[in-house]
C-alpha cells in the first residue's frame, strides 16, 4: 500500500509518551526512551469470573489534572463493554495479569476476532492499553489488555526489569490465552502496540504467526532508542559509558547493594525540561494518566539488554500478513515507524497523523485514528 496521510476530523498539538529520554553529554544528545514502569509488588492471584468495572480505576486523585483538550481521556470506560480481570502464565510458567473486553451485544455461541493490546513501555495496562481495547471492543472485537513482565500486576523479580524476549513472549501467551475462549476464532487474533510494545508485537510476531496481523502506534524501537538515541544522537563512546556503568553496578547489587533505576519520566519540571520532558510529564505526572502502579523507571543492570534487541531484523518475514504502522506528524519517535514501514514487506501501510505529537496518541481520542485501525482489523482479521 503506498502511505496515507490520514486526516481526523480535529487538529492536534503535540504532547507525550511516558518513556523517559536520558541525556548524555550535550544537551542535543538524546539516548533514547524507555518508557514508564508499573512497580507496584506483584498480585499474580487466579483470575477473577465476574465482569468489573474495578479492572479500570479512574485518574489518581490530588494531582494536576494536566493537558485534557482533544479529548484526551486515558480512563475511559464503556456500558458496552464488559471487563474481566484474568491472569494466565507464559511459558516461563511466571502469571501475566490482563483485562479481557468484551462487547456486551457479541455472539457468544459464534466466534470473533480479537486483538491483544500493549501498553508504552515502562508504562502499566492503565496506561493507554485499556483505553485502546475499551474503544476497540466497542467497534465489535474481543480485546485483551496486559502488563508486561515485571511491571504492574504481572509477575516479575526484580521489578521494573528489561527483558525484551519474555515482553514479546507474553504476547503470545496472550494469544495463548485467547485461542482457549469459546467466544474467540483463535484463527483471527491480531495485536496491537503502543510505543514500545510497538517493537515488541513486531518481535513477537516474527516468531509466532497466530498473530495474524500488526498494528502500532506511536511505536519505539526500544534497540535503536537505546543504542543510537534519536535521530542517531548517541556517540559509540556514549554508549560505552552507558554499558560500563550498568557493568559496575552489576558488581554492587551482586553484593546485595541497592538497586539503580535509570531513566524514566521527571517527577519536577525546570527551566533545562526539554520538550519531551514535558510532554511525558503531561501524562504520566498527573490525573491526565498517572498510575500509582508505575514509577516509568527500569531497572540499570537490565535496561542496557535492549542494546542486544534488533526488533525490525527480518521483519520482512510477518508478510503476507499486514502490517499498520500510526505516527503523528510531530512526534519525535516517527522515525521508527518510518524505518519498520521501509523494511517490512507488503501488505503495509504508514499512517501519519497531521498535528499530533508521540504522547498525544496515547489517550486523545480526537486525535487516534479508530476508524482506521478498525479497518485494518476487520479486513485482515476476516473470515477465509
């Protein structure tokens, strides 16, 4: 497919994503983004059987309530969906924890297609990922929302850890887990990323092809982040320094030192904030999306793995299955949807959203395009 600039109905500005950016050297010099955690402990407890609208808690209170125009609205709930909190195991035997969307005028006696959905890296399912498979849900599919290992409710020691093989596995237990409800056709489930599980759906899908089809937005490679920086602003000296550190530190907490966390979204603002400061800080340090169940910081030792994570290496290979990379035309992560949509193979499309910045197509609603990815959906999730 050749690349579409898709339009919405109102024009956005830009705001953020919740990874963090890390610095290094001159200002200019952005390492790359590892997006917010969930830290909270870890409740891996058998999965609930009752719909709840407890599986989708409202902004966190006493916070400011940050950027909310163009329909931004991260917490969003729906009377036509019902919610089930549900836990399963990957094949490393740890327990994922998920909410499983369902419509509530669907056909239980015939099988449906659905979709799983990732949330930003760092971040928690309450973050953006159940607000796209609430929408998603609405428009007719199964939907399941999860936390990645190590993060939010899913299992995990120590938390906050970097471990892009068992974040791709988890998808696919997700898949595992869908192909076992009466209600879904476990030969229509697609996934959908937001930021990097953007790279991770792609990872996943090259190696499981139960995923019958990709969609990201907003996406980060979370390899390339880490190893070049934006716009390729990370020297190889740089890099160096970064690996030796986590290298040192490895050293301390073998000696049952304390933990080092890096990166992540700013708690305060200053005068020297950049833009992306700003704009994730929009999201993840108010009512806007904030989640006592994420600090957006990974641990040290284990971020520098995502070095070794090359997710657009073969990507060619998901064809013919479809691939739908969303961008914003502002975003300061759009090279990496352009770099996956040049090295995939077809069927593909790139869809650039006029106005929009990485972080504004986390829960603007005005602004993300649902009526294309439901499209895309329903046409590469249909029948024969």
């Amino acid at each position: 497919m050749t690349l579409d600039h898709y339009r919405p109905t109102p024009p956005a500005a830009q705001h953020t994503r919740r990874t963090l950016l890390r610095r290094i050297g001159a200002s200019t010099a952005v390492l790359g983004m590892l997006a917010v955690a969930g830290c909270t402990p870890t409740s891996s407890d058998t999965a609930a059987t009752n719909s709840t609208s407890s599986a989708l808690p409202g902004p966190t209170p006493n916070l400011p309530s940050g950027d909310m125009s163009r329909g931004a609205a991260n917490f969003y709930t729906s009377d036509q969906v019902s919610v089930q909190p549900v836990t399963f195991k990957n094949q490393y035997g740890m327990n994922v924890a998920g909410n499983l969307f369902v419509p509530n005028n669907i056909d239980r006696n015939t099988t449906n297609p659905a979709i799983v959905v990732g949330h930003p890296m760092g971040a928690v399912k309450e973050q953006s990922a159940n607000m796209y498979a609430t929408k998603m849900a609405e428009r007719g599919f199964v939907t399941m929302s999860l936390d990645l290992s190590f993060w939010g409710h899913s299992d995990g020691q120590p938390r906050n850890a970097v471990s892009p093989d068992i974040y791709a596995e988890d998808f696919s237990a997700a898949v595992d887990y869908l192909r076992t409800q009466p209600f879904v056709d476990r030969e229509r489930i697609g996934a959908l990323g937001i930021c990097g599980s953007g790279s991770f759906v792609i990872s996943a899908a090259k190696i499981d092809p139960r995923i019958k089809s990709v969609a990201t937005v907003s996406m980060y490679d979370m390899g390339a982040a880490n190893r070049d920086g934006l716009r390729n602003a990370v020297t190889l000296d740089q890099r160096r320094q970064i690996l030796q550190q986590a290298a040192e530190q490895r050293d301390v907490e073998f000696g049952d030192g304390q933990i080092a966390y890096t990166g992540g979204t700013p708690y305060e603002l200053t005068d020297q904030s950049t833009p992306v400061d700003r704009e994730f800080y929009d999201f993840y340090r108010t009512a806007r999306g904030n989640s006592p169940d994420t600090t957006t910081q990974p641990t040290m030792t284990s971020n520098v793995k995502f070095m070794n994570f090359y997710p657009f290496e073969d990507i060619a290979t998901i064809s013919p299955r479809p691939m739908l990379f969303i961008a914003g035309d502002q975003a300061h992560s759009r090279e990496f949807s352009e770099d996956a949509y040049q090295l995939a193979a077809e069927p593909k499309e790139l869809v650039i959203i006029p106005g929009a910045g990485h972080v504004d197509l986390y829960d603007r609603t005005d602004l993300i395009p649902f009526n294309k990815l439901t499209n895309f959906f329903q046409n590469s999730l249909r029948n024969g």
